[in-house]
C-alpha cells in the first residue's frame, strides 16, 4: 500500500515575526541618544561683504568707520582716507572694549543715521575676540545715555543698537 507522502497534507502556518522586543529595543536606543545627545545652541553673526562699485561717490561724505584689529591694539579711523579717530591699546591680555564703546556712542551721537562700520581683523586675532568686538560695537547699553534720530514723519525715535551692519573688509575669498 502506498502512502501519501505527507508534505502535501501538511499546511504550514505563517507565523508573524513578534516585533514587541524589537520596537522596546529601538525606542530604548531613541531614549538614550536623546539623553546622551549634547545640543548646541548655533548663532548667526550677520555680516556683510563690502560692495564694489563704478557709480560715482555720493555728494555726502560717508562716514566710512573702520576699525582695524591687531593683536596689540584697535584702532579706530573715520572718512575715504582713513583718518585715525582714536586707538585702544590692550592692557594686559584684554582689549579696553568700555573705551572703544564709549567712543563709538559719542560717534553715534553725532551721526545718528549711520549704522555701518568696517571691520579689518588680521589673520592672528582669535574669532572669540572679534565676537566680543562685536557686540561692543552693535550693543547699545541700558546704562548709556538715550540716543535719539528722526524718522521719516520728523518724530523722534529712540536708537536701540549702535552699528549693527557690520562689513568685513580685509576677506579674500
């Protein structure tokens, strides 16, 4: 007598791969690299990169501050050829920053409209440092005296930043 062969009567289940420990593994790895994850707070400095033009120069005299960064002194100049205004030299292993606030507030004051200044680093000045220049330079403190200019319907209107449109002028690219 012949038998049938049994393959053919046997019918094979499907089973579902369980995937309850898989998932646990995968949302505890989740968890762990949320927790040992550092997050970093990214800043944005706004600068921006000089313009070259053939247009003629204004009537009005620019202002045109620059202020030149070495690794011994700033040094602030006004106007087309450079004029120094005046020079911090650094004490110690600080630049006088209070100094060179004050005397960008008493050249804000006289020009109130301008918002541009010139930065010129050189190659051995750390970026921690210009940093610190520049928030020198843009931040108007509370403890300063209140500047004030005129919009454009004659009111006056307080100034709450001192030079904010920065230019790097010495970049090559």
């Amino acid at each position: 007598m012949l038998r049938k062969p049994s393959r053919k009567n046997f019918k094979y289940k499907f089973q579902r791969p369980n995937l309850i420990p898989i998932l646990d593994a995968v949302f505890i790895f989740i968890f762990f690299l949320l927790f040992s994850a550092d997050f970093v707070n990214l800043f944005e400095i706004n600068s921006n990169v000089p313009i070259v033009s053939n247009s003629p120069p204004p009537k009005k005299i620019p202002l045109n501050l620059t202020l030149r960064i070495t690794p011994s002194a700033l040094t602030l100049k006004t106007g087309l050829n450079g004029r120094v205004y005046k020079s911090f030299r650094k004490a110690g292993n600080e630049y006088d920053l209070n100094s060179l606030h004050q005397s960008l507030v008493q050249i804000k004051k006289r020009n109130p409209r301008e918002r541009t200044i010139i930065f010129e680093p050189t190659n051995s000045v750390d970026y921690e440092t210009i940093v610190k220049i520049m928030d020198e330079v843009v931040i108007l403190r509370k403890m300063d005296e209140a500047l004030y200019r005129k919009d454009k319907a004659g009111v006056d209107v307080r100034i709450k930043e001192l030079f904010d449109d920065i230019i790097f002028g010495n970049i090559k690219s």
